[in-house]
C-alpha cells in the first residue's frame, strides 16, 4: 500500500474515553510550525529524551524532507488549541533494513493517560503494516519505565540494552534499551535467549 492510498484514510475524528475531541490527520509541511510550538512546550525531563531535538527548526525540517522522500510515515493529532501529539514511523533508506521501522510517539502532558498515545500507537502499527513492514523498533533509555511498560504491553520484548549508548542534553550517559516487535513473528531463533 503507497502513503497516498494510506493518506486517503485521514482525517479521523477521535472521542477520547474523557470526551475529548481529537483530530488524527497525516502530517505535511503545514504543520511545521505547530510541531514546533509543541516542542517548544515539552517539559524539559521530556525533551532530555527525546531522540532528535525537535525544538530546533533544522531538525522539523529535516523530518518534513524525510516525509517526502517516504523515509518517515507520521500522524499528527489536534485539538482546539493545536497539536497535542504525534506518531511515526521512520524507515532506513538501506536496503538491508528496509522492512523495519522505528516507531516514535509523544503525547502533550495534558493528554497523558487519557488514551492518546495508545490510539496514535494503534494506528502507527496499522500504517506500517499497509507499508509492508515486518518488523518495528523502539529505542528508549532505561530512565523511561513508563515508555517501556507502554511498549511491552504492546508486545514489544527487549532485545539489547546497550551501556552510556546515548547522552541526554546535558551531557549525561544513559544506558539505551532497543526493543522490537516482529508483526507477523519471529522468522530467526538465537541458540541462547538475550538476558536483560
């Protein structure tokens, strides 16, 4: 399935489990902005962690240009005030990993544990299945026990943790733990299961 055909299912009117109104709509480059404002409102623990420093335009600009070249695959949610989050799903251009995606959700604190991110996350999955992808991945620090206990409900199982890996904006080494999730099961078996 191509991201037109996938586009052609947005937008999509949310009802939160709280009442809430959202609209869930393919992002495009007329949302650079908005996902600018949103950064720039993240509490700072939040921006500590995130992977890119979507505070700085270079960087929005930069996934916009992934966007186009089909590299990135996002979500972007509304609500009467602006954006309020986001999901996506990022390919590497190398042909050996083609069939991967990384998966990346953030959600505004005032939509945090209201149902936001599990329903972006639900429909990132179904996006990189009409994608074709086989497998996804999701990178977090070992600081992040909420993102993990999200992502292992989600069926996500660690598969490495690599020590001081990355640093945090203050120059701080934290230990990064990858996990993954196979979507239609694992085709490979290690003789000697990873201990975490």
């Amino acid at each position: 399935m191509s991201v037109e055909s996938i586009a052609e299912q947005y937008p999509r009117t949310l009802v939160l489990p709280g009442g809430e109104k959202v609209e869930v709509r393919m992002m495009t480059a007329a949302d650079r902005d908005a996902m600018l404002t949103f950064a720039r409102r993240l509490p700072q623990e939040d921006l500590m962690f995130l992977r890119v420093d979507l505070t700085e335009e270079s960087v929005v600009d930069a996934w916009l240009a992934a966007l186009g070249t089909g590299h990135s695959t996002s979500l972007v949610a509304y609500d009467d005030n602006g954006l309020i989050g986001y999901a996506t799903v990022h390919r590497n251009p190398a042909p050996w990993t083609r069939r991967v995606g990384e998966i990346r959700v953030n959600v505004s604190p005032a939509y945090r544990a209201k149902g936001l991110g599990r329903n972006l996350t639900s429909q990132i999955f179904d996006v990189a299945r009409a994608l074709g992808l086989k497998k996804l991945m999701a990178n977090m620090t070992t600081d992040q026990q909420g993102a993990q206990a999200a992502f292992r409900r989600l069926g996500f199982v660690p598969e490495a943790l690599l020590a001081d890996y990355v640093e945090d904006r203050r120059g701080t080494p934290r230990d990064l733990v990858i996990m993954s999730y196979d979507i239609d099961g694992h085709t490979d078996q290690v003789a000697e299961p990873l201990r975490l």
